[in-house]
C-alpha cells in the first residue's frame, strides 16, 4: 500500500504535470520590491495562483508578504485554513450569502459601494466582529469600486459604521502599462481623495493601486504597497517591460510520449484531417489537450521541445491529446516533452503560446487545470 502511495504522488505515476521553481518566484518578488522601493505585497494569487497551484504558491509565499489577494470566497476560505497567520484580501463584491461566511473566516473584504458596506458592517456588528475592509474607488476602470466623484461622502459616512474598520484604499488601472494622460489623471485624482480624507482625519493603513505593470513604470508617495500577479510568476504582461526588469518563469508543463506512429507519406493525423504527411513522418501522441489547458487555437502555430529542440504540433489539439510531428526524429513511449518551460538551452514561454493563440498570457496559464500534478521542484 505504501509503496502504491507513494507512486502515486511521483510524477513517474502522472503523463502530463506542472513544475515550480518557487525559487523563482521569490526571485521575481524580490525583483518587484526593488523596482517598486515597496516593501509591502498584496501578492495576487487569484484564480489558483494564475494555475499555479493555490496551496503551492502558497505555501512558498506564506511569511513573506502582507496579504494574498484572491478573488472568490473559497480561495480565501482555503488559505485562512491552511495559512491563518497570513491575512487574507478578497477582491470580490460578496453576494449576500456569501458575506456571513468571510466575516466568521477572518478575511480582509473589498468594499465597492456603500449599501455593500452597511451590509458588512451590520453583520459584522452581529457578530461581534468588526471586520478589515479597503474601499475600492473607481477611477476609469469603470468595473469594480465607487465612483470617484461620489467616493469623499460615501467613505465620509462609513467612517461611522461601527461593524468595520477601513484598513485600505485601492484602485485599479486599465491601461497599466500605457504612461499617459489618463493614468496620471486616475493617480492626481486617487491623491487629491487621499488628501482631502487625510484633511478631514481619514488616514487608511493600506493604500494600493500598482499591479504588475504600474509597479514598476510608477513611482508615487501617495502608496505604500504593491499589488502584483503575472510578473511574481516570471511572465510579462507587455512585451515593452522586458527591458525595465527580468523575471524568470515558475512555472513549467511536461507530458511523456503515450504511443509513437510512423505514417505514410499522404496519410492525415487529427479531427478535420489538417495534417497531411508529406514523407513518412512519425508522430508521438501526448496526453495534453484542451481539457487540461492547451489553447486549441494555438495550433497551426504552437510547437514543443524535445531534447532542446522545437517540433510542431502534427494537426488540431483534441480534448485529451495533442500530437506532435517529429519528422525523422526517433522517439519512444515515456519520453518527456516539455509544453512550456526551458529544455537544454531552449524555453517555451506563456507569451509565446498567447501569441500563438491570439490571446494573453493570463489566460493560458490561468486555464492550466487544477487536476494536473504541481511539483516544486526548488
Ligand atoms: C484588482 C487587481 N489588482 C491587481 C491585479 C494583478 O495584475 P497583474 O497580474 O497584471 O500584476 C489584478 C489582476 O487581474 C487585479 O484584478
């Protein structure tokens, strides 16, 4: 029985898994610390650390910043569990069911209008509690927050609430990346709020408002902590930043090799017949589709290493499989792949994939699925 344990939890038992270098990671940590010159991180491990792996990430950071930040009440609830010496911030806008739970969970809320803070500050009162919240303003996101022309009465008036206490202020940026007109615009008016609180003996702990981007092309006192997702992960959310800060990938995907086919010459691999062997080719097939994350637009463009070297894929991604065309190359059932992540000199980036899939580096590796194994291999 052991012994069946424990080939379960070796990647040898698994065909395709995540690795994590969490050295990485506090790399790229500290990285934005010294770019940003803040010491305090709300690290954004939403969406399952960007498919990191919540409890990994976790677990890697857990001590070393002032606040995970997800964005659904069951993340929240499961770091709480397993980390509850670090606070917990919730992005979200809580349902009303919902709120009862996050208040007896301990969790740091996002406020994003006033009826929603009475709401908070009632229950809590109930129960005894007086819960953290930072009050979101909205100044051009015009997604989340309180409008910012409504937001001096508003933050005015909960200032009485005796069911919370407001810890923070934040705001987000569309166009993070982009230092123009209308990010300097969104940071004078978040100031001028700040100072006329400040005026009136409304001094907020936390002030955030960088994401990765704005965290290292901003500098601003009006902050004093940083709230960054993609680059803690070593991936760049525009390509211009590669010049202002380098950051190493965490995160690796690898597959072992099911079952090797030579085909004839005129023979098709795949759904829709798209690859078509001009010479006898041989083609591996790997247990990584759709399903487990593989853009399936990705695939006139998208290739693997093997050996350091790049081979393309051989036709469209199915939901369990890709397959790869390695011409002449000889290969075998168990030899690993490596979808994303360095192989002897080469690498395969999350950029690279968006790119080939038309879409953005969030959502490939946010769409990595949480069944796969995570190995922190560091
Ligand atoms: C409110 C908020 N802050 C910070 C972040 C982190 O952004 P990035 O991953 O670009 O650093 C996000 C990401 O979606 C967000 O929604």
């Amino acid at each position: 029985m052991t012994e069946l344990v424990t080939q379960h939890s070796s990647k040898i038992q698994h065909g395709s898994w995540i690795e994590l270098r969490t050295n990485h990671l506090l790399e790229n940590l500290q990285t934005l610390r010294n770019h940003s010159r803040q010491t305090e991180v709300l690290a954004v491990i939403k969406a399952n650390a960007y498919g990191h792996g919540l409890s990994e990430i976790a677990n890697a950071l857990a001590g070393k910043v002032t606040y995970f930040g997800v964005a659904t009440l069951r993340e929240a609830l499961e770091l709480k569990e397993n980390h509850p010496q670090t606070p917990v911030f919730l992005f979200g806008h809580l349902l009303a069911h919902e709120i009862p739970a996050a208040l007896l969970g301990g969790i740091t809320l996002s406020v994003s209008s006033f009826e929603k803070a009475k709401e908070i500050s009632e229950l809590s009162k109930g129960l005894g509690r007086k819960t953290p919240v930072h009050v979101k303003i909205d100044t051009g996101m015009g997604r989340m927050g309180i409008p910012i022309r409504e937001a001096l009465p508003a933050i005015e008036q909960m200032t009485s609430m005796k069911g919370i206490l407001m810890d923070g202020i934040y705001m987000h940026f569309p166009t993070a990346e982009k230092e123009d007109a209308f990010r300097e615009t969104q940071v004078r008016e978040f100031g001028l709020l700040l100072q006329t609180l400040e005026q009136k003996g409304i001094i907020f702990r936390y002030r955030h408002i960088s994401n990765s981007a704005a965290s290292l092309t901003l500098k601003t006192p009006i902050v004093n902590m940083i709230r960054p997702g993609l680059t803690l992960y070593g991936i760049y959310p525009d390509e211009g930043l590669k010049e202002t800060a380098v950051f190493q990938p965490v995160l690796s995907v690898k597959s072992r090799i099911l079952l090797v086919k030579k085909i004839n010459t005129g023979e098709t691999v795949g759904y829709g017949r798209e690859f078509t062997a001009k010479t006898p080719t041989i083609v591996a097939t790997i247990p990584f589709g759709y399903s487990h994350g593989y853009p399936y637009a990705a695939w006139k463009k998208a290739s693997v290493l093997y050996q350091g070297k790049r081979y393309a894929l051989a036709g469209k991604v199915s939901m369990d499989y890709i397959t790869i065309n390695f011409g002449n190359t000889p290969v075998k059932e168990g030899d690993v792949v490596t979808l994303m992540g360095e192989d002897q000199g080469d690498r395969i980036t999350a950029e690279d994939i968006a790119h080939w899939a038309g879409t953005i580096p969030y959502e490939i590796v946010t769409r990595l699925n949480s069944h796969l194994p995570r190995l922190v291999t560091q």
